[in-house]
C-alpha cells in the first residue's frame, strides 16, 4: 500500500485504484472517492468498510515493520558444529 500526499489528505493507492477520503472536518454527505483511469466514483456505503480497512492494514503494516526491524537487528548466532 503505498501513500501519497494531497493537498486536503492523504490518497491511498490500493493496486490500479487510488482512494481518496472525504477531508477530515467535512459534512456527513461529502463522501471519499475511489478513482482509477482518472473515472471517480463516489463512495456512499462502503466508505467506513474502506477507511476502516485502511486503517487496519496500516496498523497491520506498521507492526509488520517493527518486528521486521527487530528480527534483523539479532545477534548472529554460529552454525552448530
């Protein structure tokens, strides 16, 4: 999952789609877009699923990268004779 930077947020891109949430502070009627090819659609029912998705897999992403980190930074230890 790779992040980018927008002016009003964050856009995710999720494989050939990019997801894009509705600004933090907005209505409960303005609603995040799922655009790819440059054809948005406007997300109305899955909206929370996505986001609550994202959210975890980021979760998911992260712990994944501290523990990588840490397996990496163990002493070697000598093959056994």
């Amino acid at each position: 999952m790779t992040e980018a930077t927008r002016k009003d947020g964050w856009a995710v891109t999720l494989g050939p789609y990019t997801y894009i949430p509705a600004p933090a502070h907005s209505s409960a009627t303005v609603n995040g877009t799922l655009t790819k090819g440059g054809c948005p659609v406007a997300l109305q029912v899955t909206e929370p699923v996505l986001r609550d998705f994202i959210d975890t897999m980021s979760v998911l992403e992260k712990d994944l990268a501290r523990r990588w980190i840490s397996a990496t930074e163990w002493p070697a230890f000598a093959l056994a004779e």
